[in-house]
C-alpha cells in the first residue's frame, strides 16, 4: 500500500459520507486534461459576457494563494473574497447541456452553446458581484480552481488568472 493510499483510508475512516475514492478523483483529472486541449478551447463556444471583475488565483494547497490574495487585494480596487464555491455552483447548476448530455463532464461541453456559456457565466459572476459591488477586481482563490480552467477559459475569456506553482522541497 503506497503512502498516499494509507492517508486516504485514514481519512475515510474519519469521515462518515462517501469515502474519497482516488481511482475516480484521477479518472475525473484525467478526463478534465484530456479534454480541454488547446484546439478543443479553441473550437468550443465562449460566452459573450465580458467581465474584468474576476481574477483566478490557483494553485495548489499551501503553494501561497493567500498570500497573493492579501497582495492584490492591498490595492483599493481590489477585493480579496477567498476560497469561492461559485465554480462549483455553476458546475452543478441544471443547464440543458449538463442535464441531457448522455457522457460526463467535460464531454458534455461538445453541446455547449453561447447562450448556455453567457447563463453559465452570470451564475458565477451575479454571487461575486454583489460581495463588492463597487470593486474593479474580485479574487477567487479557491486553490483547486485550476481544475475549472478550461471552462473558465470558455465562459470568462480573457480572464485573469494567476497560477503558483506546487511548492517543491
């Protein structure tokens, strides 16, 4: 039994839900970097909103998300919101193309269209607005965002993302 399973059937233990299953969280990443290739991003329809308020902050836990939050949102137009759950909302939100699609997400996105992205988008972006209002700039450092990225990519292009590396020893 490797390491990273001997934590995962701790964790299990102490959790009472679903226990993590690390087969699945892998086939679910392998299937997200599969899917979304550069021409696949490319080719796929993007929502029309265009919104600077968003900026992405991802990376992995304890690679320093928080503290390039507090550094940007020293800046008066910018609002630090932390870790967001708004991708995650939007993800679970019953659009058509999520709903019918036959195959998993991202396969369902082959359905996408400009006028599901743009609803897709103002999900996300109607909660972040109203945290501040009157601010330019609104992060989001949900750490495992990066996992959201080409769908970011589709519904909010031109998007500002801010991407740390893993923290090696």
């Amino acid at each position: 039994m490797t390491k990273r399973s001997q934590w995962a059937e701790r964790a299990n233990a102490i959790y009472r839900g679903r226990p993590y299953d690390l087969a699945v969280a892998e086939n679910w990443a392998k299937r997200v970097v599969d899917y979304f290739t550069p021409e696949r991003i490319r080719s796929l329809p993007k929502a029309t909103v265009r919104n600077e308020k968003p900026v992405f902050i991802v990376g992995m836990p304890r690679s320093g998300t928080s503290l390039v939050e507090q550094i940007a949102a020293s800046h008066p137009a910018v609002h630090g919101a932390g870790e967001l759950d708004f991708m995650h909302r939007v993800l679970t939100a019953r659009w058509e193309c999520l709903a019918r699609a036959r195959r998993n997400y991202p396969a369902c996105l082959d359905r996408l269209t400009t006028e599901i992205a743009d609803g897709m988008a103002d999900i996300y972006l109607g909660p972040l607005t109203a945290l501040k209002p009157g601010a330019a700039r609104i992060t989001d450092k949900m750490p495992l965002n990066w996992f959201h990225l080409g769908l970011i990519a589709l519904l909010f292009p031109g998007a500002r993302v801010i991407s740390l590396p893993a923290r090696t020893r």
